[in-house]
C-alpha cells in the first residue's frame, strides 16, 4: 500500500503534465508493466518485485547511429506514436524508483 501510495501517477500510468524547462524521465513501459503486477494484490510471497529498472530496449545500441533524440530509439517527443513503449515519470518519481528499485542510467 505504501509504494501504491508513494508512486501513485506512475502506478496508474497517469498522464503528467509536461511543463518546458523541467527534467522528465523515460521508464520502459515493459518494466512499468511489471512494476504494476508487482503492486496487485495478492503479493505472491515467491515474487520478489519487478526488478531493476531496465530501458535498455529503449537505447539504441553501439554502433547504431545516433538521432536528433540522442541515443533513443524512439522521439520522445513524437506525439503521433499511439502507444509509445515508454511512460513519462518526473524528476522526482524517478530518483525515488532508482532508490526503491536501482537500475540503470536513465536513457539520454
């Protein structure tokens, strides 16, 4: 109930809104996904969580060439993707999930 509470937008993959000048985070929807399971109640005594954070499928790999949008795959700022396979999370929510649940660097 206290991560539930704690992470609240980003558990129920709330739309936040963007304001210009202030850092926002990419989150792999995949390991939201599993973050979400993680927090539905029964908690199965045997799962111990969703993991690390993990965008690598969000990151181009070495030796790919690199876009306008760094070394993303996807332009975040590509409003006509229906269903991007990222959520947006704070600056704020995202130094807390690192804390909760470590992981890498956030994609650039």
């Amino acid at each position: 109930a206290e991560l539930k509470r704690r992470f609240k937008a980003v558990y129920e993959n709330l739309a936040i809104k963007v304001k210009p000048g202030v850092p926002y985070y990419l989150v792999a929807e995949e390991w939201l996904d599993n973050f979400q399971t993680y927090l539905q109640p029964p908690l199965l005594p045997a799962y111990d969580g969703p993991g690390p954070i993990d965008n690598s499928k969000l990151v181009a790999g070495e030796g790919c060439p690199k876009e306008e949008h760094g070394n993303l795959i996807y332009d975040p700022l590509d409003l006509s993707q229906p269903k991007p396979p990222y959520v947006w999370v704070t600056a704020d929510d995202w130094k807390d999930l690192l804390k909760e649940f470590n992981g890498g660097a956030p994609p650039s």
